[in-house]
C-alpha cells in the first residue's frame, strides 16, 4: 500500500509540473492569447438565425435540420487548422473559381462545394477514385469532357474542372428542379437519389432519409460558407500578407513532334520542374505527349521562353540519336541499369514502364547516360531513333 501511495504522489508531482505556465514574457503571452481568441461556440450558435443554400433557405424552424447544423458547425469551428488552411487558398483559387461561375451565371455558393469536397486542393483524391477540386469519378469526368488518362488528369485543373462542373450542376438543377437537391445528388449520385425520392414520397433534401454523408453534404456546405463570407465573426483574424498568392501565369502554346521531357519545358522558362507541375497539376508523369498542347510558365519566363524552347527540344532529339538500346533475349530491367551504370528508377522514368512487365526482344529502350565503349560490354548496342 505504501509504495502505491508512493507511486501516486510521484504520478501527481510530474502532472503538476506538466501543468505549470511556461515562464513567458507576460506581454507576448497576452498577446497570443488575444489573437488566439474564440467567440464562445454556443454563443456563436445562437447568434445564427438564418442561412441559405444558393438562395434557398435553410429551414432552422425544423429542430432536426437546425441540430444537424449546429453539429457541422461546430465540427468544422473546432478544427481550426483546416479552416486556417481553407482561408489561405481560397486567396489563390477562389477568384478562379468565382470568375467561371459568373461567366455561366451560377449561383456563387456552389464555389463552398470545392472546399468541402478538396479542401480547395488539386491532388485530393478519395479511395474510391475521385480525384481534384471537384471529386471527379473518372466516367463523370470524362462525360464532361475532362481528359483522364495515363498522360493528363483535367480534374486536377481548377479552370477546366470548374467548368465541367459548372455543366453538370446545370444537369441536375434541371433534373431535380433545385440546386440544394441538385447538390445533393452530386453528392449522392442522380440515379440513387431519384430512387430515394420516388420511395420515400418526399422532393424536399431536409425531410428526405438519405445516407448519413449526404445528409449532412448540404449543411457542411452552408458551415463553410458562414465561416468563409465572415471569418473574424469566428475568430479567424488573417492579415492579407498571410494569405497564399493567386495564381499569376502565361498560358503558352507549345508544340512537340514527339514525346518530350517537362524539364525541357521548365529549363526553357528558367525555373523547376516542380514549378511547372504546379502549375500544370493535370500532367501526369515526366512527358508531354506529341503534339501541340498549351502549358502553363511563369509570367516572367514569357519573353523568351518560344526561343529557347525550341532551341533545347531540338537539342535533345539530337542528343537522343545514338542513346536508344534495343532488348535482347535474357535481358531484364535490373541486368540493362547496371550494364549501363544507370539506376533501374531512373531508366523506369525514361521510358514510362511498369517494374512488373517483362520485357521482350526487340523492345527499345532510352538511355541518357554516355554509352559504355569497351570490349566486354559490346552485347549493349545503340540503334538510331526512327
């Protein structure tokens, strides 16, 4: 029992020492307490009286609808870090956004629906295969006129998702004859909506029994747009410098007369090859596809960049003759990188080819590196590119 009681006072010692104040300046700790300061949450509840959905109201008069989003309030007040973070890109992709909406006469709140479904990020992706700012599947990307293939992913791009967007929430506003069930059905899907409402007798989203995420899609949605309309109201104070910049670009035609590294294209805009995936998020890969394409450099790269594209892409297809290997019986990737001094990644990214696949005589194969010259590594033999 002693050493118990031992053990407890000892537990106790170090949770008050955990517990103490660090030692501070008292002025600087008052300070971001201050600018870390929160309205009360229940207060900031009742302080809500009304709040809309592209112009339909949202009926608070209904208990259940009002518990319902009191719930996505606050979940979303709580987690500050991703509304911070919603703050601070809607600064770079919302006037993207916004501009497409008002060009095809949308309701501006339907821009609320990319922050709840990616969190205004282009990479966002879903385990069952949604991908962008708009959570594109595939099919419905592709319906819309996105390309989603092995060499571009338009679901990543703000302007030409938002667009597909902008044409299918038109589909369902028309099919379901408002836009909170038309976002609803994005949510949902049309068909399973259709057959929700045909079954339950009901066309209104708040009294509809729907699956849990849809059910709350709606009311997350009006969370967002409350807190982003009028963050100091919430206790979200960010000075304009703190905001991420907006997108500042020249869109530039480029033409390749066949497959062509994205490090050329950013060689020649003298910046990185990241510079240039970010700002053209929907390539995928290390190429651009033969074929004429627009791209996506930085503004000041703009003067010179034709010139001297074209300087390096013709440079490199002259530098390609000579480095093309050509596969033969017994070869496999691991055996072809060290014959050559290469990394088996880097001969991976070369040639866009699966670690997995075999490997067949007669296949051809790029290698940048300089080709080796002695006797005993003559099975290695360079070929002309067609």
């Amino acid at each position: 029992m002693q050493r118990d009681n031992r053990y407890r006072m000892k537990i106790a010692a170090v949770i008050s020492i955990l517990l103490l104040p660090p030692a501070i300046d008292a002025a600087a700790s008052q300070d971001r307490i201050a600018s870390a300061a929160l309205p009360a949450l229940a207060a900031a509840l009742e302080d809500i009286q009304g709040a809309a959905f592209c112009g339909e109201p949202v009926p608070f008069d209904n208990q259940d609808v009002r518990e319902r989003f009191e719930k996505e309030m606050l979940l979303s007040l709580w987690n500050r870090p991703q509304v911070l973070l919603w703050l601070k890109r809607a600064s770079r992709y919302m006037p993207v956004i916004e501009e497409i909406l008002a060009e095809y006469r949308m309701p501006e709140d339907l821009k609320y629906i990319a922050v709840i479904e990616s969190a205004l990020r282009p990479h966002a992706g879903s385990g069952k295969g949604a991908i962008g700012f708009w959570q594109f599947m595939p099919d419905t990307a592709r319906r819309y006129g996105l390309v989603v293939d092995a060499r571009r992913d338009e679901r990543r791009n703000v302007f030409d998702s938002t667009r597909a967007a902008v044409f299918y929430f038109l589909d369902l506003f028309e099919r379901f004859g408002g836009w909170t069930l038309a976002a609803a059905a994005y949510n949902l899907g049309e068909a399973r909506l259709e057959a929700e409402i045909a079954e339950q007798q009901v066309d209104d989203y708040y009294d509809l029994y729907l699956p849990l995420e849809t059910q709350r899609y709606v009311l997350r949605v009006v969370s967002a747009k409350l807190i982003l309309s009028d963050p100091e109201r919430y206790g979200f104070f960010l000075p304009p410098e703190s905001l991420y910049p907006p997108l500042v670009f020249e869109r530039l035609a480029v033409e390749c007369p066949q497959e062509t590294p994205i490090r050329i294209v950013a060689a020649a805009a003298d910046t990185t090859f990241k510079r240039i995936k970010d700002l053209n998020p929907e390539l995928r890969g290390h190429h651009l596809p033969a074929g004429a394409a627009y791209i996506r450099i930085p503004a000041t790269a703009s003067p010179a960049f034709a010139k001297r594209f074209r300087q390096l892409r013709d440079n490199y297809f002259a530098e390609l003759e000579g480095r093309v290997y050509v596969v033969r019986q017994g070869d496999n990737l691991s055996l072809i990188a060290d014959r050559f001094g290469v990394s088996l990644s880097s001969l991976l990214i070369w040639n866009r080819i699966d670690p997995r696949r075999t490997l067949y005589p007669g296949e051809r194969l790029v290698i940048y590196p300089d080709m080796p010259d002695s006797a005993d590594e003559g099975a290695a033999e360079a070929v002309t590119v067609d």
